[in-house]
C-alpha cells in the first residue's frame, strides 16, 4: 500500500515475522518488475540530508524486468544473475540483504533477473528489480511481512524502490518515499525513447544544483515550490481525459541534462512532430517519453523515431498488479 496508509507503530520483531523455511526445492516464482514514467518532477530546496525535495507524479508501465526466484541449496546463501549488474552490485541483492539484516536470517536463494528495462535511463528499471525481489523472496519462503516492513526495507534501499511496492499512480514526494495513491484518467497511450545515453542520477542532480537560478531567501524559494505542487495537484485532480494532463508534463531535470547532451531536446521535438500531446524526459533521463491520444498514433510514432529505439506503453492499474510475468515488452537486454 502507499506509504501514506501505512500505521504510525513500530516495525515488528523479527520473531514475529512468521515464515516457512523450507521452500520445495523445485519452486520458482516469478515477479515483473515494470518500469515508470515521470509525468511531473518537481525539484525542490535542498533537505538537512542533502536530497532534494521532490514531488513527482509517477505511473507504472509495461514494459518490465522479469524476476524470477528459485531456492538455493541449503548454506549457499544468495546469488543474482543480472546481464547488466550482477551479484551484489544489483539494488535486487541490497534489497534482500536489508530484509536478512532486519529479520536476523539468511535466505539460501537465486535471483534472476531478465532484463528490458534499460539501466540508467531515468525509468527506475534497478529500482523496480529491488521491489520485485523483496515481493519474490516474501513469496518464496512465505513469509507473512507487515507492509510497514516491507516498505522500511524498500526505503532503505533506494528512494523509488517503494514506489514499486503499489501498482498504480502515485505522487512521491519528500525525497520520493513519502507516497500517496492518484486517480488519473485512462488509459495512457506513451511512446519512450530511448537515445542509449546513460545518465548517473547524482550527476544529474549536482548538475541541477550548478544551473544558474533566481536568487531568493530559503523561505521564498520554499514557497515557489510549494505553490508549484498545489497547480500540480490541483491539474491532476481535475483532469478528465488522458489529453489533459499534456499541460503538466514537464521535468525540472531536463533543463541541465540538456544544456549538456542537447540530443535529448531533440528527441522531445521528433516525438512532438509525431504527433506528441506533450514530451518530456523521465526521471533522471536519459530517455524520453511523449503522450499521445491513441493507441495507433503512437504506435505510428514509434516507427517514426527510428533509428532511435522507442517502446510503446501503457499504464498500469492496481487491478493489472505488478506481479504477473506476462507483460508486454521490448525483447530482453542483451
């Protein structure tokens, strides 16, 4: 469940944590891990922690990693198969470890991750793989997690690792855990571009930090933002058709990664004259979506922007759940 929902008591002991430790050795579950889009991102003041305020709109998507768990012989311990970030260097394999280290247990299992999301493209594919495992390791070894759990050791893992926790809309705010559940219109007709450019997210932000900007006192340039997130809201709130939400699309992120790699400018423009109601890049970059009226136009659009590779995607919607493999997507990373 969101975040905002979750009850204000303690975290449980880890004995009261009931769980079976002894998955059938020939049991596999397998856990899609969908990639998101940034309607909106908002960037605020720096926190006493040294992250940005945020407030972002984001929707889950199509287009997704397959994670799938399998146990592993007794006292192996944990193993990720990853083409892209294997073993511990994965967010997958953080994400177990945080669980091990709160519940004081280890977990004799084997991740694998297929992979279609691409890394480092501002569409939370590593992210998305950490919540999969976590939902995967629950499942294999049936545990029973309290959500305030579950979402601790999300948190602890990266800032949008719970935001994959939910399906659905959400706004993420604070420095992007903090969440609460949106209804928008449906359904959403996105065409992703993906130029192959890839972005750290830290650099991304030190580069937001370094942009020339209005000076203004602490106070005032809170307010700025703040007022900001109300039009936000209050657009979100009213909007009726897929259509409407074009006039809130927009990523502070984007100005600074463009004054430095001005292709992604230009991707925004060529799927605009696509056909585009509105474009913007996603998250940290480097990708970049545009929404589109219809299934066929954006389609059309994804055939125009070669040679640039473009997915064509839709939301997703509580009732589709993150968890069943059979999403639709781009063929796996190689």
């Amino acid at each position: 469940m969101p975040a905002e929902a979750l009850s204000p008591d303690e975290a449980p002991r880890p004995d009261a944590v009931s769980h079976d430790e002894t998955p059938l050795p020939d049991a596999v579950v397998e856990v899609a891990a969908p990639a998101k889009v940034n309607l909106s991102l908002l960037v605020g003041p720096l926190r006493s922690d040294g992250f940005h305020e945020v407030f972002t709109a984001m929707v889950p998507v199509t287009l997704a990693d397959l994670v799938t768990a399998r146990p592993a012989p007794s006292g192996a311990g944990l193993t990720v198969e990853c083409a892209v970030a294997p073993g511990e260097d994965n967010l997958a394999a953080r994400a177990v470890r945080e669980l091990e280290r709160r519940l004081e247990r280890t977990f004799d299992v084997q991740l694998s991750i297929t992979k279609r999301v691409p890394a480092a493209a501002g569409l939370g594919g590593g992210s998305s793989d950490a919540a999969a495992a976590l939902t995967a390791v629950e499942r294999l070894f049936a545990l029973d997690l309290p959500a305030r759990l579950r979402y601790e050791v999300a948190g602890a893992v990266g800032s949008d690792v719970p935001f994959f926790l939910w399906p659905g809309p959400q706004l993420a705010m604070g420095r992007g855990t903090v969440l609460k559940e949106i209804e928008l219109p449906e359904p959403l007709h996105v065409v992703i571009g993906l130029p192959g450019l890839a972005l750290p997210t830290a650099d991304v932000y030190r580069w937001f930090s370094e942009r020339p900007a209005p000076k203004r006192a602490a106070l005032a340039e809170r307010e700025v933002f703040v007022g900001r997130t109300q039009r936000l809201v209050a657009g979100l709130a009213a909007a009726r058709r897929p259509r409407d939400l074009a006039a809130f699309i927009e990523n502070d992120l984007e100005a600074p990664v463009v004054a430095r790699h001005p292709l992604i400018a230009e991707l925004g423009q060529r799927l605009r004259g696509a056909g585009a109601l509105a474009a913007a890049m996603s998250g940290s970059g480097s990708s970049v979506f545009g929404l589109f009226a219809s299934a066929a136009r954006a389609q059309r659009a994804c055939a125009a922007l070669a040679p640039t590779a473009a997915v064509y995607v839709t939301d997703l919607r509580p009732g589709d759940g993150p968890s069943a493999p059979s999403l639709p997507g781009s063929p796996p990373v190689k």
